[in-house]
C-alpha cells in the first residue's frame, strides 16, 4: 500500500496537470463548487428567465446610445446582483462584460485545483447569460507589471484591507506576523486584479467600468486601476434604504460626495411633505422602527426619554455631556478619512484622554451598533487602553446596550464625532457638532470643521465654555434639516433590487416585469449614471 506521503505527492503532480480540475468539476463534482468556493446555483436557475427577458427589451430596440460597458465583482452575493445589474445594462442596449474572481475568501488563498474548479464552475454558471453578456475571469489574466503610480496605489490599498480585516488602523507590517502575511496576500491579490482589470479594459475598448464599492478589497484595486487607465469608471453601494442605492463617477462612492447635489440644491427650502418626510424617518429612527424603504435600523431600544436615560448613566444634570459617536473600527466609511488625525482610533484616543482630564463635564462614548457585526469590541477597548482607570465623568455605552442615541442626543451639549451620521443628526436637534473626519456633511455650513488638533481642542474648548443651554442658530439647524433630506431622499437613486435581502427583492420585482420598457422607466436615470452620463441633481427633486 502506498504511504500517505507518497499519497499525497502523486495527488498534487495529478492535480497540477492541465484540464485535470476542470475534468473533475464537469464530470465527477456533479454540478457542486468546491468546498474553498461559493455556490451560485439560484443564480444558475434564474439566469435563462433573466435573460429571456432582457432580450425581449432589445429585440424591439435599443433604448439607449450603446456603451461598451465592464461590470466587475466578486464574493457570491455581488456575482450575483452584478448578473442581475449588467442584463438590465444589456436590456437597453449597451455592450457588456461581466468579470469575476474565483475567491470565496478574501484573507487566504484557495488550493490551486480548487481554485480552477470554481473557474469552471462560475462558467457553467453563469453560461446562460452568454448569449447577452460577455464572461471573463480576472485570475485568468497575465500578471504584467503595473505602473509606478498605480502600484503605489495598490500598495495603500492593501494596507487599508488589512486594517479592515482585523478591524484594526495600527498595523505593525515588521512585527505583527498576521498583518504582514495578510497585507502579502492582499498586495499580490490586487496587484493581479489591478493588472487584469488593465488588459480587460483595453482588450474590450471599455468605455466604462462599473465596479461595487471601490474603496476595498479586489474592488478598490479594480478601480484605481480604471483611474490609472483613465477610463471613466463608476463605483455603487446600498445604504439602508431598500430599493436605492449610492453610486460615484469617478470616485469611491463610500466617500459619498454629495457636494455637487448640495451647490444645485443648498438653496431651495423645504417643501411642507419634505419636513414632514424628515420628521417622520427622525421619529422612526429615534423609536428604533421602520419606516418607509428604510430597512436597517440601529437602535436595538426604543426612546425612554432624556430623563430615564440620564437616571439610568448617573449623570449630573449640573454638569455638561458631550456625547462621542465611534464609528466602526475598520469600516470603508470611516478608513482613509483623516483631516488632522491618524484615522478613527487615533481620534477616539486622544479625545478620549483630553476630556477626561476635565472633571467638570461628563463625556458619553456612543461605541457604533455595527460593532456587534464584526469580532470583538474594538473602540471599547481602545477607550479603555486610552487611560490608566477610566473615571467616574466617563461613560461608555457599547453596541448591545438598549440606551437610545437619540435619548442621548436630547442630553448633550456638544457632540464629537469622526464620519458618524449621528453628527448630522444632532446639528438638526441643535446640538453643536465638531467633525474630525472627512465625512460627507463636513463644511456644508452647520459643523465645526477643525483642520489640525489645535483647531480640534480650541473649537472643544470655546463650545464646552457656552452655557449648557446654548444650541446652534436657527438658521444651521435649518440648513441641516435641509442637508439631511437631500442626502437621505435625493442623493440615493432608485434600484429595484438590494444588495441585502437580494433574492426576496428580485421575487418581489421580476426581472420579467423590471426588463421592459415600461419598467425600466424608473430606473433609467439610475442606469445612465451608471455608465457615465453626466448626472442633473435637479432631476431628483422629488416631485
């Protein structure tokens, strides 16, 4: 009998021959991905339908000038909405191809035959789409040399995935053995898909690149190397709204630049159903309920009211609260954000160690519920690293916990906040915001924007020195009521499927029913602007 060793030896020399995983996924693995890959198999049985019925739009014309269009994505859930996205992009008439990646992981590396059989898998997966879609595979690229300027750029990309992985921003590469093995990975992982994504764009003459988030992982590599390419490309998230989603020309679409809405829309007042939309998603926010399309929600408590909640901490009414809001350690909303700090964690230290030094006022630290979604409890923990004993005027409030941030937001009297919405939210209660981040809301008129510490702790310092009672003007209370509701009604454009909840949505709105002409009406200022068209604000005015 052969030995285990000797075993294995002729397994990996049969393993490596060519066709051998590609043989074994077609006829012996019947139809299964393999246990390093992801399964696709709703995906596999919907597709004829789908495009069955994008081909019925086009066969009664082309509703748009064609585009030759490259939607990439990878990780299972985003194959399949990025399927479902580029037939409604073929349904009116543009060109596209659809790249996708193997790795069900993004940390480790699968086995190279396993590897090959999920190539092959996807293929026959996704092989009903052929007949409107062009298929390509981005591992199956050469592995060229990527320009200085890019590489550079693939470099701080990696950095910034391996401080999302371990949701940590103080990476040791020399001495913490995990992080430089990650970033190892992740720099030849994006260094392949940057180059790939490269040879894609000139072999099909793209005349744009259509790429989910854009800041992370092989989609921020994808990305920047459309930019370095100069390629128009466009970058698309979901929020917490249902059937919208966010998207960017030219940029990283969780940076959520919402500057040109705000120049075309700064100056109109709201409408009497505008305030009344507002005031009914911040009383649904405040009660931790639904409303609307308004899907997530992060207030596990509904409101008890200032009182209860202050009972409840043991604050001194006699002494001013300044409410901190972390936001997720780690998280693309927040990474590659600083103005003057380190990033999230130096922020929330070092404000952490100069409030509590002040015995006169009390400070609520609100540590993000979304922390709840990742390992362990990283902002609790860098709060209590901040201090040799955390005193009596400190209070941290961690992600489980039923408090209601808007009860808090009623006690404050300042509020510190890195990229956190809740800073949007207190300036439209009143309460004086200072944003150390590089958040979409900063410099839109109603926040204090330091750019260096100095300016950080004299801006701390003048606000803590008004009395307790003191809230912003009328007019930036007004003029954050008005940011908020451009931003949450008219920067999101309409989509009839969710990344979240994909399959319950694409039951709910058939791509039979959304891919006709008259269906797609609602979405196709939606798909325009996804494949570069110029986008008018004005048009999002709800009517």
């Amino acid at each position: 009998m052969m030995a285990a060793p000797a075993r294995r030896l002729v397994r990996g020399v049969v393993q490596s021959l060519p066709w051998t995983a590609e043989l074994y996924q077609r006829w012996r693995a019947h139809g299964e991905p393999p246990p390093a890959g992801y399964p696709l198999d709703r995906l596999a049985a919907a597709l004829p339908g789908w495009v069955e019925a994008a081909r019925r739009v086009t066969a009664h014309g082309t509703l748009e000038r064609p585009r030759r269009v490259l939607v990439f994505a990878f990780l299972g859930w985003w194959v399949e909405h990025a399927a479902a996205l580029s037939l409604l992009l073929a349904a009116v008439g543009h060109r596209v191809t659809l790249l996708t990646l193997p790795y069900r992981r993004w940390t480790v590396d699968p086995p190279r035959f396993d590897l090959r059989r999920q190539r092959m898998y996807i293929q026959d997966a996704l092989r009903p789409a052929a007949v409107a879609l062009r298929l390509g595979d981005l591992t199956k690229s050469s592995k060229g040399r990527l320009p200085a300027r890019l590489q550079a750029e693939v470099e701080h990309q990696s950095l910034l995935d391996v401080q999302y992985t371990l949701q940590r921003e103080e990476i040791d590469l020399a001495g913490d053995l995990e992080a430089a093995s990650l970033y190892r990975l992740r720099r030849r992982r994006n260094s392949h898909a940057a180059s790939g994504a490269l040879e894609w764009i000139a072999r099909t003459s793209a005349d744009v690149v259509v790429v989910p988030n854009g800041s992370i992982l092989e989609f921020g590599a994808v990305y920047r190397a459309a930019r370095a390419y100069g390629v128009p490309v466009c970058t698309y998230e979901f929020g917490e709204q249902r059937q919208r989603l966010w998207l960017a020309q030219n940029a990283q679409v969780m940076k959520l630049d919402t500057s040109e809405l705000w120049r075309v829309r700064s100056l109109t007042p709201l409408t009497q159903p505008e305030r009344d939309s507002l005031e009914g998603l911040y009383a649904a926010r405040r009660s931790g309920a639904g409303w609307a399309n308004f899907a997530r929600q992060w207030q596990s408590g509904a409101s008890e009211g200032a009182r209860s909640t202050r009972e409840r901490l043991g604050l001194d009414p006699g002494r001013p609260v300044v409410l901190l809001c972390t936001n997720v350690v780690g998280d693309s909303l927040a990474l590659d954000r600083q103005v003057f700090t380190k990033g999230m964690a130096d922020w929330l230290t070092e404000s952490v160690r100069y409030l509590a030094a002040r015995p006169e006022i009390q400070v609520v630290v609100r540590v993000h519920p979304g922390e709840l979604l990742g390992a362990g409890h990283p902002s609790q923990e860098i709060v209590q690293s901040s201090l040799p004993a955390v005193p009596e005027s400190l209070h941290v409030v961690p992600p489980d916990s039923p408090i209601n941030t808007y009860d808090l937001i009623e006690l404050a009297h300042l509020g510190l906040v890195y990229t956190s919405t809740v800073g949007m939210e207190m300036a439209m209660a009143g309460v004086p915001v200072v944003v150390a981040g590089e958040t979409h809301y900063r410099g839109k008129g109603f926040t204090n924007d330091p750019r260096s510490w100095k300016e950080y702790y004299e801006a701390v310092d003048r606000l803590l020195a008004d009395p307790p009672e003191r809230r912003l003007a009328d007019e930036q209370i007004q003029l954050a009521q008005r940011y908020a509701a451009r931003f949450f009604f008219e920067y999101p454009f309409p989509f009839p499927w969710h990344l979240i909840g994909f399959w319950d949505d694409i039951a709910a709105r058939p791509m039979e029913s959304v891919a006709t002409p008259d269906g797609l009406q609602p979405y196709r200022r939606t798909l325009r602007a996804l494949i570069g068209e110029p986008i008018h604000w004005a048009e999002a005015r709800p009517r």
